[in-house]
C-alpha cells in the first residue's frame, strides 16, 4: 500500500481572489467596454422596427415558431442558415486575427465571462469596500450581523444581475413588451421561467463564485491561443531586464544597483486573476493590462518612466537588451499572419453581403411526384404531377406566374386553379400542386425523358426565378 503522507495531493483548493481598485487608460477602456456590451445586451430586445402588419415589430428577434431570425432590415429563413454559419466563420477568423496580434485580448475586454465578472466585482467591491476590507470579511470566521448584512446584501444584487441577465436572453425569443407582463402576471410559458432560472443561477455561480476557475480550468482557450501566437505577438509581460533585481527602493548613494521594480506587489494585488505576470506568461493571465495600470501608477510616484509592465511581443527582448527603444506597435500588428487573417475575414465578410443582396425576394423548390413517375389519360395522353414549393418573404400577399419552357406540345394546369396563377400569402409558405399533360403522340410523350423548366415570376414586381426538371414520357 502506498504512503498516503507520501501521496501528492492532485487537488488544490480554490483560493479567493480580492482584486484592488485601480485606475487608469486600460481600466477606463475596460469600463467602456463593459459598458457597451452589456447595454447592447439588455437594450436590443426592446428596440422596435416596423416590418408591416404581418411581421414581429421587434429589431432583433429569434422567432422559433416561425423559424426565421429576424435582425432589423434582415430577415434569415430556415434554409438560409449558411448566413448563419458565415457569421460564426467570421467570429472565429477574428479570433484568430486578434489573438495573433495582441494575445487574448478578447478574453481581457470583450468575453462574456470578463464582462460580468467586472460587473459582479463592482458590485462586491461598492458593499464589502476594497481589497484589504474585503479580505478582512473573508477572513473573519465569526458570522456578526454585519458580515450577515454584507454577505446578503451582495448576494441579492448578485441574483438581480442575473435574473436581468436570463430575462433579457428570453426577450431574444418573443415579442419583448409582451413576455415581459406574461412574466409579471405568471402567464407566460414555463419554459421562459425555467430558462430564466437556469441562466440566472449560472450566472450569479460564474461570475460571482467560480470567477477565474471558468477562465482556468472551464474554458478552453487559453490551451488553444498558443497555436495563434508567435514570437512577435504582443501580450502583457514584465520588462525583466529593466526591473530586476527588483527590491524596495533605496536612495542612498552607496546603495547597491537594482532594477526598476521596487517589489510593491500592486500588479498581483490588481489581478483578477490572482498571478504574478513577473513570472512570466502564464495560461492564468487573460491580458486584461490592470497590472500595467497599477505599476505605471507605481512607477510615477517613485519618478521613473511608465511601461515595465506593458504590452511586449517576445522578439521584443533581445532588442530593448541591447538599448534600442521599443518597436512601433504597427509592426507587430501588420505582420504575414494578420495579414492573411485579415484578408480571409474580409473575403468571408463581403461574400455574406454579396449573397445578402442577391438572394431573391422569394424561392421556389420543384419536386417531381414519383409514385407513379407518370399518368397515362383516357384519351392517350401522359400526365407527369410536380409539387412546388412557393415561399413569400414579403409583407403581403404576392400572385404567382408559373409557367413552363420546354416542347411546345406540353400543356401545365395547377390543381385548385382557374389559371396559371397562385395567391401565396404573406410572409409564408404555400405547396401548390401542377400537372404538365403530353398529347398522345407528341415528342415528349414517346421520349422517356424532356428537359422541362418551370418559370415562376413574381406578377407585383416582375422578379423572376426557374427551376430545371425533367419530363417522364413512356419512352417508346
């Protein structure tokens, strides 16, 4: 039996991370950010665009009854959904473009998970105070009415965030105003309540309690990102050769050389994260450059130049070791590989617009009936049946033209119709049901198989589509 003394312990324990307040440009961009992304979260639900009288007046509405994803003036309909997957073609080559110029700047300023961890932080910080206070409380082991006090009041706020967070991601998938006083009312459908619920306890439990455990051990980026990066991909990082040996600063005379870092511990007291970025890149750091903003504060109270902590690529090391000033930003960032990125983001992006513009304002499927291939009628004639698909994406009623281009001798009825024309209504879909007759003794009667093309035009704007299919004859 093996020592259990001896035994290594593969579990850690989660230590808790108190992040300090800091300012300065890299946090006040953080607090744009957050501030735009989460108001583009609630807000957009409840932005109203008028599509007509038969269509959802919401902007940006995911209508799974309808099955269509509605996105203002756009409209995706179920077999559009290469639009779709385009765009999560285009998220992804961003991924890669910004990963391979500044590291993971999307997990330090734009990822979900970032977003509302600040948020819950804010919050934590606004009730408990700052990071010493917050420590304090975390460390005091008897529960007085004041650390009750705190403790609820930030948990509730915690749980308000994220019943607005689940709220505002059921209002994607219905009319807004509406959902919202079937909710209050208790009418609305228990699916809206569970979701809520669900999003809500994740929520508060990501960004209020597992915080960096998500981004460590959940998410799989950061094994991923090394793949994105090389040597002149700018990341947050420590200038060593400028800041070492580091030591408390001295300012005696006879005092031994040091380097700029004065060991004031502000980088890692400031990290969400909980590292120390002088160790070097590790797979913790999100690159979200709080720790920049500490040591630049640091480094201008004791009087020396900002940026030993900063935005640095590796290639960068050897050079500013010899004494040449940093490289210009701009060269790392156009470099082959952005390049390349750059490019195929742009070919996939005007692509989804070209195909935007020219899809048709309705489409057409053809089926021919198989079972038989084909009818022969009482007076010697042949009758094939087809099944056409007709598909309205306007917001009224549209009459269809179907017509036929093939051997002169056939002859097209539409089954329920007068005529050649079909009332399709708006915003939907209708099957219409057409005959194509062969006279006795025609071309297309005897042959086994005629080109045919149906020719489908829209009779209010003159748009026309066709589709190709072939004529069953008794192939004689």
């Amino acid at each position: 039996m093996p020592d259990s003394q001896n035994t290594p312990n593969l579990f850690a324990a989660r230590e808790p991370v108190f992040p300090r307040r800091v300012t300065g440009y890299f946090r006040n961009l953080k607090w744009v950010i957050m501030a735009v992304t989460l108001g583009i979260y609630y807000l957009v639900p409840w932005i109203r665009w008028d599509r007509g009288p038969n269509l959802p007046d919401q902007a940006v509405l995911v209508d799974m009854a309808s099955r269509r994803f509605f996105f203002f003036w756009i409209e995706i309909w179920p077999h559009e959904f290469y639009f779709v997957a385009g765009l999560l073609i285009m998220a992804g080559l961003g991924l890669f473009l910004f990963t391979s110029a500044l590291g993971r700047v999307w997990c330090g300023y734009a990822c979900p998970q970032t977003v509302w961890t600040d948020l819950f932080i804010l919050v934590e910080r606004w009730v408990e105070g700052d990071r010493n206070a917050r420590l304090r409380l975390h460390r005091q082991k008897k529960w007085d009415f004041r650390k009750v006090r705190l403790r609820t009041t930030k948990t509730i706020l915690w749980i308000l965030i994220g019943l607005a967070t689940g709220g505002a991601w059921v209002f994607y998938f219905a009319d807004a105003p509406t959902l919202l006083v079937q909710l209050v009312t208790g009418q609305a459908h228990p699916i809206a309540y569970s979701s809520m619920a669900i999003l809500t306890a994740t929520t508060v439990f990501f960004g209020g309690y597992a915080r960096e455990q998500i981004c460590i051990y959940a998410c799989p980026w950061p094994r991923i990102q090394a793949a994105m990066m090389d040597e002149d991909t700018l990341t947050v990082a420590y200038r060593d050769w400028r800041g070492e040996p580091r030591g408390k600063l001295k300012k005696a005379e006879n005092a031994p050389p040091q380097g700029d870092c004065i060991d004031c511990m502000a980088c890692v007291n400031v990290c969400p994260m909980g590292i120390d970025i002088r160790d070097g890149q590790q797979m913790e750091c999100i690159t979200c450059a709080l720790c920049i903003d500490a040591c630049d504060d640091v480094m201008d109270k004791v009087g020396k130049s900002r940026g030993l902590i900063d935005y640095v690529a590796l290639s960068d090391e050897p050079h500013e070791r010899a004494g040449n000033p940093p490289k210009p930003t701009w060269k790392h960032i156009l470099r082959t590989r952005t390049l390349i990125y750059t490019a195929l983001w742009s070919l996939v992006g005007v692509l989804l617009i070209v195909a935007l513009f020219m899809r048709s304002a309705f489409d057409v499927t053809v089926a021919p009936v198989r079972n038989p291939t084909f009818v022969t009628l009482s007076d010697g004639a042949i009758r094939n049946t087809y099944e056409i698909r007709l598909r309205n994406k306007h917001g009224d009623m549209r009459p269809f033209e179907i017509s036929i281009k093939g051997d002169t001798a056939l002859q097209v009825s539409l089954e329920g119709n007068q005529d050649d024309t079909v009332l399709v209504p708006a915003d939907a879909t209708q099957l219409q049901r057409v005959y194509v007759v062969a006279p006795k003794g025609s071309e297309a009667a005897l042959d086994s198989l005629t080109d045919l093309r149906f020719w489908i035009q829209d009779t209010t704007t003159g748009d026309r589509v066709h589709k190709d299919t072939v004529f069953h004859g008794k192939g004689e």
